[in-house]
C-alpha cells in the first residue's frame, strides 16, 4: 500500500467517527447523557485532519483547479477540527458543533462531486 492509500483509508476512518459522534446523541437519547459524542468527534477530527495534512501533494502538472480543490478539501478538516473543538469551548452550544460539521460535511460534499467530474 502506498502513502495515498493509507491516507486515504485513515481520512475515511475519520469521517466514520465524526459520523458516528452525530448519530450517537440520537441514538442514546440526548446530548448530555454521555461524553461519548464529544470524543468520537474529537478522535474523527484528529485522525481526519492528520490523513489529510500527510496527505501526498499532487504532481506538478495536475490541473490548477484540481489542486484548488485538493486545498478545499483541506480546509473542510480543518472546519472538522473547529467544529470538535467547539464541544470543549466554554459558552458555547451544541448547536456550534452541528454547524461546523454540517458546513464541513457540505463542503466535503462539493468537493467529492466536483472530483468526479473530469478536469480540462
């Protein structure tokens, strides 16, 4: 396996953990019963963030715009990241947490779709 499949694999473990911290809450019932949601979605964020860092950059003569969105899709772990340390922050709310993940998620979204499509 090379660095690009095993920053792959790490940055999909990731998202599977900052999926699962959503859907605990709902699962158990509420969002202050347990602390598991907050370090699921820490670990989530940590690996996410590390695989894509680490991540190997893309040749030279790749297209400007692929690159572009390699970038983004960059900043969405680094949104992941925010959005986890939002849980420890005082004053603030769950509510945070669930906004940073979801524009993250939609970003992410965007740039999947958008590396589908073929680059000129």
């Amino acid at each position: 396996m090379n660095k690009r499949q095993i920053t792959s694999i790490a940055a999909n473990i990731g998202l599977l953990l900052i999926a699962a911290a959503i859907a605990t809450p709902i699962i158990v019932g509420g969002f202050f019963e347990d602390d598991l949601h907050k370090w699921l979605a820490v670990a989530g964020a940590a690996i996410y963030l590390i695989a894509t860092l680490f991540r190997p950059a893309l040749p030279g003569d790749a297209p400007l715009a692929q690159r572009r969105w390699n970038r983004i899709d960059t900043w969405t772990a680094i949104i992941f990241a925010a959005g986890a340390a939002m849980l420890f922050t005082p004053y603030t709310t769950v509510r945070d947490w669930i906004a940073f993940t979801l524009a993250g998620a939609v970003l992410k979204i965007i740039c999947f779709f958008r590396a589908m499509r073929p680059f000129k």
